[in-house]
C-alpha cells in the first residue's frame, strides 16, 4: 500500500471514528458508539505503526469530526466563527494525543497507553486555558451504558477510562488474532501489510498476549457489573425530602434573554401560585422546599422590594422555602450569579454564589483581542467568582435540608459536584439557563452531565431549568421526571438523601492524578527510547518478511 493510500486510509478511519463518537452523545445515547469510536481511534494511530506526526493528524481529523457536529449551539445566535474555532482548538488538543497516543503506545500493552494519554489530554482541555472546556469527555456519553457504575468509584476520569480501555483493547485483540492467522504456516499474506512483531507478540507468545487482550477488554464490563447493584441501591435511603422543580419558561429564546427579567420572574411566580394551589386542593403533595432556575428573578429581591413581594408570597403559597436563582450586585459592582434560599416568613436565609464563572459568557478574558473577531462580545458579563461553601441549607418539614449546588456550568467540572458532597451535601441541585442556547442539543448534553454526577456521588440531582430541559435524577443516574422544552412546569417527587459517600468521592482526583503520571512517565521513557533508536542504523531487515522497517517504528 503506498504512502497516499495509508494516509487516506488512516485519515477516513479517524473521520468515522469521530461521527461514531459523536452519535453516541445526548439525545442519541447510542453509549456503544464511543466504544467502537475509540476502538477505531486506537486502529488508526497503531496498525501499521504510523509516524508521530501522522498519530496527530489523524487526532485532529478525529477531533473535526467529533467536535464540529457536537458544538453547533453555541453559534445558534452568533453565528459559526465562534463554534469552529471552539471545535478547531479542541481537535488540537486531540492532535496532541494523537501523537502521544502514537509514540507510547509501542510500549507494551499499547491499550494501556492509549487509555492514560487519553486520560491525560482530557484533563488538559478540562483546565486550560480559562479554565479549561470538559465538554464531549468520553464518560458523557455512558449515561444509559453498562460501564456507568464505574463512576461510583474512579469518577468521570475513570469511566471516560473504561469506555477508551474497551474499545482498545477488543480492537488490539482482533489485531493480534490477524497477525497471528497471517503468520501462520500456509497463508500466504501480502508481506507489506504485517507489521513486524512487538514486544510479546511473536509466534510464540501469541496465546499469552491475547489471553492479556481478553482479560484487559473484558476489565472495564466486569468491573461495571460488579458495580450496578451498588449503584442501585442507593435509590433508597432512611430518609428523604419532597421537593417542586419549577420549570417557568421565558417569553422567547435568545440572547435577549436578560431583556425579558421581569416577564420570566412572573412567568416563575405564576407557575409556583398554581403549584400552591394544586397543593391546597389535594392533587399534589405538599413540598419541603421548591427549586427555581438560574435566572428565574434577574431582579434581585435584595434590591427590588417588587420582586421580594413576588418571591414572598410564592413562598408562602406553596408553604415553603423557595430556592431562587438571582444575580446580585456586589459593591464593587461585579455581579455574582447567585442561588438565594428564600423563607417566606423570614426573607432570605441562606446564598450560594457560582464559583466556576462561564468565559465567553459570564465573562470575556482578552476582550479588547476577542472584540476584533465578533460584534457580541461586548454582551459577555463581568460576573465575580463567588467564594464559601458551595451547600446551602434549606429549612424543612423534617429538618434543615444540605442541598449542593452546582450552577449550569459549573457541572461539567469534577471539582463542582465533589466540593458540595464532601462539605455534607444530601442532595444535589443543578440550576441552569438554556434559552440563550435555543432548541438545540445542548441541554440533554448537559442533562447527562448531571446523571454522571448521580452516579459518581450517590445523590438524588435536580436540574431546574428556565426553559427546559428540568428533570429529576435518581442516585443511580436514571431520570425520573422530565420536562420538555419552552414550557412551563413543575415536577415533584420524594428524594433520597444520603450522608455517606462513594470511593469516587472519597478518592477525589487521585486515580486522574495518577493515570496522568503514569501516562507522562511512559511519554518520556518513550521520547528516550525513541532517542536511542535513532542514533543506530535507520533501517534493518524486518523479521521473516524481506522487507525493511524502521526501528523507531515509523511507517507513515
């Protein structure tokens, strides 16, 4: 095969690899096309034993094809610059595993090393720059898979682990196999396209190192189900609390979202007086406490004594405290996106501000440099990062109530979810905003995000949303109650509340940690090898097959 058939081959590979990664993402949920994506992936970057630079190509074609079908709601409203150049950067980051995944995985056991330099880049993009951008990590796409319960115990890095070790190492062993059937006696195989044996791979090893293969892709499935019922149990807990998401909707979709404050604070209102009223005629329960979006009164009730009136007596009509998202003035005159616990009889009791600020949205790192590229990049906050506990307590029938939050955003980081749980959170609760991204994809991208958070720390989740989609999420990551989008409702239902926590939790960032140490530490002893190769001789005869190879394992 020559040097152009090999590169285009390599190069379609990637392509389907990334629409096959890609489907497997909300609202599709099809989980086992991560597998077989990254299955693909690993085939690209080692039949053949391809150049490094080749590895990062065939990473940024992966990237494209990934990226740019996963991102288009984010130029719904400001066009396509800002979405591909969003999906450019990011396949940047996945030609830089390509190439890492390329050069140390002709170490031993290369699905090992494609799963730690996988590990490795996604925590890359997770932290920087600004904070980095988790969107599209692999255990995002395993919220109605089998390998979900594996969040319970190594976190969203663990489970985005298990999908990446799978497909690899099923993929490694059809390769072995296929090496193994066209070295046998009798088959005549064309020379150039068997490579020459790795390390454990001749003829006389090769039961041993499919027998690995077998172990090492039946690891992450078995692991899973060893989880599950665990993970299950958790639906029930000694005790629980009723809650009332209210899902307001806003006039209309847009940026102009913040234009319509009073109109979506009413919108809130109104639905929470017929929650009260529906209460008061017996055809729903009576709430410990009631959950409103992010933004639900743009208004803040600490400065506007309308919006307290409104907040007030939605409180009181449903006979309980109201969890409000607002944005307050700070005086420095910064505003914080902020979570308010509402009491009826007592005004506000508790606050929570967002840590985790969105740029591009909440703020504009760069502006003067990002304003030369699009005419809305003036319509970006200067929110604050807010500071404290990231629990609030909510007064209850039964006693107070240790809500986590985590605000839109602040979701796809693991650091969010963990923070709240270890500080005594019983439940977890997602506020968020999503007219400004209209009817597209990314509210059930961001719905899966919480299912994973359910599963890594054993809570109940409640998304709230202002225009759908809300939904209610049992510990072991199912959903319960689901709204639609742009429309008002309210879901209700009895969660559990746990006190204790997960391996995952307790673990916290160490098993990334260390899968990114052991990935860094097969990077250089690779890069060292790989120095000494090149000080020999270029090229030897290739075992038993009168050709010539590298030694340094570069084919194309």
């Amino acid at each position: 095969m020559t040097f152009s058939s090999r590169w285009l081959v390599r190069s379609g590979t990637a392509v389907v690899a990334g629409l096959a990664m890609w489907a497997a993402f909300p609202p599709r949920n099809w989980w086992f096309l991560a597998v077989v994506g990254l299955g693909l992936l690993f085939a690209a970057l080692f039949v053949g034993s391809p150049r490094i630079r080749t590895g990062g190509w065939v990473g940024f074609v992966f990237g494209l094809a990934f990226f740019v079908p996963l991102l288009p709601w984010i130029g719904v409203y400001v066009g396509p610059l800002p979405w591909l150049a969003l999906a450019v950067v990011l396949s940047v980051y996945l030609a830089v595993f390509g190439a890492i995944a390329t050069l140390t995985m002709r170490l031993p056991v290369p699905p090992v090393w494609f799963t730690l330099s996988w590990v490795l880049v996604e925590a890359l993009r997770s932290a920087f720059p600004f904070g980095g951008f988790p969107w599209g990590r692999a255990a995002f796409s395993q919220v109605d898979g089998p390998l979900l319960p594996l969040a319970s115990v190594l976190g969203a890095p663990g489970l985005s682990a298990g999908v990446a070790l799978f497909g690899s190492s099923v993929v490694w062993l059809v390769v072995i196999l296929v090496r193994a059937y066209r070295r046998a006696p009798g088959i005549d195989a064309p020379t150039e396209s068997v490579d020459p044996p790795r390390a454990g791979e001749g003829s006389s090893g090769v039961v041993r190192v499919a027998t690995l293969a077998v172990a090492i892709a039946l690891l992450a499935p078995m692991a899973a189900i060893a989880l599950t019922p665990a993970t299950v149990d958790r639906n029930i807990a000694t005790s629980s609390a009723r809650i009332g998401a209210v899902q307001g909707n806003v006039p209309r979709l847009g940026l102009d979202f913040n234009a319509q404050r009073r109109a979506v604070l009413d919108n809130h209102v109104r639905a929470t007086l017929a929650y009260g009223k529906a209460i008061d005629a017996g055809r729903t329960n009576q709430p410990d406490f009631v959950l409103w979006p992010e933004n639900a009164s743009d208004i803040s009730p600490l400065d506007n004594a309308d919006a307290a009136a409104e907040i007030t007596a939605a409180s009181e009509a449903v006979d309980a405290p109201i969890l409000v998202g607002t944005l307050i003035r700070n005086p420095d005159g910064r505003p914080t996106n902020s979570v308010l616990v509402w009491d009826g009889r007592q005004g506000p009791v508790d606050r929570y501000d967002k840590h985790i600020v969105q740029p591009f949205g909440e703020y504009l790192p760069w502006r003067s440099f990002f304003r030369l590229f699009s005419s809305y990049a003036d319509m970006a906050g200067d929110f604050r990062p807010g500071t404290g506990p990231a629990v609030v307590e909510v007064p209850g029938r039964s006693g107070e109530v240790t809500v986590g939050v985590a605000t839109c955003w602040e979701i796809a980081f693991d650091r969010a979810a963990r923070q709240s749980v270890r500080e005594g959170a019983q439940m977890l609760f997602v506020p968020t905003n999503n007219a400004t991204f209209g009817r597209t994809e990314m509210t059930y991208q961001q719905l899966a995000m919480s299912q994973v958070r359910a599963v890594e720390h054993g809570r109940s989740v409640v998304v709230a949303a202002t225009s759908g989609v809300s939904a209610i999420i049992n510990p072991d990551g199912s959903i319960t109650r689901q709204s639609g989008v742009f429309t008002a409702d309210v879901l209700t239902a009895r969660l559990p509340l746990h006190g204790d926590t997960t391996v995952a939790t307790r673990l916290g960032p160490w098993p990334e940690v260390v899968a990114i140490v052991a990935a860094l530490a097969g990077l250089l002893f690779a890069l060292r090898s790989r120095t000494r190769f090149s000080l020999r001789p270029r090229t030897a005869a290739a075992p038993a097959t009168g050709t010539t190879k590298e030694l340094d394992g570069i084919g194309d």
